[in-house]
C-alpha cells in the first residue's frame, strides 16, 4: 500500500473548487486516467484507462461536507484506492490537501519508492488540472 499526502493552492473559492472536486461525473474533466464516470444508485461506476489497459472500478462517496471535505474510495476493481480531500479557504483561494492509499498490486509493490513516486506525480499532474480548469474558467 502507497501513502501519499500533497496539496495544490487554487485561487478560486472553496464553493466553486468544491463543486467540481466532489462530482465524479465531473472527474474525466481533470482526471487523465477516468473516461467516464456514471451513477449507479448508491455508488458509481468509473472506467479508467490506466498502464495496464482499461479498467472498471465501483465507486463509493466516504465523506461530503460541503465546502471543506469530500472522500472516496473504490469498492472493486484493479488498483484499490482511498482519497481524503480537505479544503481550507486561503484568501481569496483554496488549498485542497489530499491524504490517499493506493494499493497498486504485487508487481508494481516491488518497484516500491518507484511506484509510488510514478503514483505521486500522476496524483500531483491531476490536481495541477483541477486548479487550471478552475482558474481558467473562473477569470
């Protein structure tokens, strides 16, 4: 299991940021691995396109406390993943901190240090995205 705390600063407000984060509908639009994501009742269903090919993972909501936190994990499918977002107003912006495990299975828990760090910068790349659409549209 890979740990991994980061956080990105978005120079929007925590309402607006908020409101993009926690649709995973909305995810395909800053998340480079996610082709769509659909409800399906409770839960949704997420197609991702990952190194090993294509994958479907289901979907759960573990926090929603709007503007400041938003939580989700995945209930099957490759790559078992939790994320833990918090939203803190600085300004005028936003710094979202993000606290995820990943589980990226036994092949890749050998390249440890390595995998984690190739998990880190996609994570890191992701949230750049999120803070650019917003800011981009914002203005």
């Amino acid at each position: 299991m890979i740990e991994i705390q980061t956080s990105v600063r978005i120079a929007r407000p925590a309402s607006e940021v908020f409101a993009l984060l926690s649709d995973p509908t909305r995810f395909p639009l800053w998340n480079s691995a996610v082709d769509s994501v659909r409800p399906t009742g409770s839960t949704f269903a997420m197609e991702r396109t990952l190194p090993g090919g294509r994958a479907r993972n289901e979907l759960e909501i573990t926090e929603l406390g709007a503007p400041e936190r938003f939580g989700i994990r995945t209930l099957s499918g490759p790559t078992p993943f939790a994320y833990r977002y918090r939203l803190t107003p600085d300004g005028g912006a936003t710094v979202v901190a993000l606290d995820a495990t990943v589980e990226l299975g036994r092949p890749a828990e050998l390249l440890g240090p390595v995998a984690a760090r190739a998990v880190k910068h996609g994570i890191d790349a992701n949230l750049a995205t999120l803070r650019d659409a917003l800011e981009r549209d914002g203005r």
